[in-house]
C-alpha cells in the first residue's frame, strides 16, 4: 500500500536522512500506477521483480538494478516471496548540484542495468547500494553526507555507462561522439540553468556550434525529445521546486518558470503531472513544513 496517494502522485515521507528514503521491501503486494518527484532504485534482494512502465513489463532479477527517474509514472509487481532494496531520492535537493542536471538530460528514461549484460557495472552499483543502506540503517555521525556522496556517485556510473553506448550519435566517429556528448550535456545544463528565459532553437543552436537543422536532429538523439519537449520539461521541474513555496502564488510560479500565461501553465503542468498546480500545490503544503 502507498502510504500517501493522492490520484497518481505519491508523496514521499522522508524519516532518518533528509531527502532520502532507503529500506528493505518485503511486500507482496502490488503497487498501482503512480509517480513521485524522487528518483527511484529497485534492487532485488531474494527473486525478482517486476516493473511496468510506459506499458513496458520489465521483470528484473537478483544482481539487476533498476533507475526510475523522477516524475515517471510506472507499476511495480510483487512476488509472493521475496525482498528488494528500494531508494527513493528528493531530486529537489540534488538537481541543483553542477553537473546533476546534465546527467538526468542524458538518462532521462528508465534504466535498467542486467547483471548478465554488464556484470561489472552491476556489482558495482550492487555494492553500493549495499553500503547505501547499511549507512542509512547504521545512521553513524555524518551518514547524510556520505549517503549523497555515494548516491552522486551511483548516478554518475549510470550515466557514463549509458553514454558509453553507441545509441547516442550510431552515424558518428568514437572521437565525434564523445565531442558531440560533451557540446549537449553543455547545452542541457545551460538549457536547465536560463529555462525560465526565451530560450530560441537559433540561439542554442549557435551556442552548441551547429545548424539549426543538425542542432535539432542531434539533440533529439542525444536526449530523446524534441528542444522543445526538453525545455518545456526544464520549465515544469522548475515550477515543481516553486511550487513548493508556500510564498509564491500559482501565478508568480507560471511567471517565474517561463510560462506566457496561467492558462499554458495549466494546459501543461495537468498534461505532465496529472493534476493542476494548485492540486500539486496543496499536496506538497507539508512538504515545505
């Protein structure tokens, strides 16, 4: 049972760590469609698991992990025996850290990493999340520190394995592809930082260094979506942030996040989240307590 679901939303309670949930799940039952704003970590511990998402059944084994990023809206399915580790991670609190926001533009969909393709980064990844755990249960002095330190980690190996694939960029040279990889996680940073702005395809395709027809076909490429999909998806996890506020109407969060109007704001929000700002809004009042 999802302690706290309100339509598709899950809000997160966070109890030892602040900004992380971390605990051995040993339920059998199933878990409806929802999505949350933390990123998510299944690792199973004993059987498997299974996770539907964009009608996709993902069934996952002891030695996999899988990465949900935040706002993703997904199903998971229990055996009738078992236990996985689950993390659940306030993107709120790292998405501002340099170099986050690049990485989420470059995972920007679900994860998963199989043992039997990629032991080493598997083992790896199942290491730490071990010792994630024993931190976050043990609670010794400083845990919170070196919980976000080996999290960051943990994002970083799936993220530079998941550029290291030849799926980003199939046409081009090793040597273009790891240039072309560094000029759009530079675009998608400076996208997520200046959001709020009038950001045009001519003028990011001149920072980036290319034509606006290469620029777009390029970008869709590297992050999945269209320039215009990926910055509207900057602008609403920024109105996500502000909305958090209890100082700032639903107005002066459309403003402040780069929406022309309430209307578009609403129009937009409700089709990503599936609900309004001010649902969101009220959801979230004892977030920011």
């Amino acid at each position: 049972m999802i302690p706290q679901l309100e339509g598709t939303r899950e809000t997160i309670k966070y109890d030892l760590v602040k900004g992380i949930r971390l605990y051995r799940n040993r339920e059998v039952e199933d878990y409806p469609l929802h999505w949350h704003t933390a990123l998510e970590i299944i690792a199973p511990i004993e059987s498997g698991y299974t996770a539907i998402i964009d009608n996709q059944v993902i069934d996952f084994f002891p030695g996999d992990i899988l990465f949900i990023p935040p706002g993703t809206l997904h199903q998971l399915k229990a055996p009738a025996t078992g236990s996985r580790i689950i993390l659940l991670a306030d993107y709120s609190l790292i998405g501002n850290i340099p170099g986050v926001d690049s990485l989420f533009a470059a995972v920007n969909s679900s994860t998963l990493i199989r043992k039997a393709d990629n032991p080493e980064l598997a083992d790896y990844l199942s290491k730490q999340i071990n010792h994630l755990f024993e931190e976050y249960v043990n609670h010794d002095s400083f845990c919170a520190a070196l919980i976000y330190s080996d999290l960051i980690r943990f994002l970083v190996a799936i993220g530079r394995a998941h550029l290291d694939t030849e799926s980003k960029f199939p046409e081009a040279t090793n040597a273009k592809r790891h240039e072309y990889i560094q000029r759009f996680m530079t675009i998608c940073e400076y996208m997520t930082q200046h959001c709020a702005e009038d950001l045009s395809m001519d003028d990011l395709a001149n920072l980036a260094g290319f034509s606006r027809f290469h620029f777009s076909r390029l970008f869709k490429q590297f992050t999945g979506l269209s320039c215009y999909e990926y910055l509207t998806k900057c602008r609403i996890d920024l109105a996500e942030r502000l909305l958090i506020n209890p100082d700032l109407s639903v107005t002066d969060v459309a403003m402040q996040a780069g929406f022309n109007s309430l209307s578009t704001f609403n129009r937009i929000f409700k089709t990503a989240k599936n609900c309004t700002p001010t649902e969101y809004k009220k959801m979230n009042k004892n977030h920011h307590m």
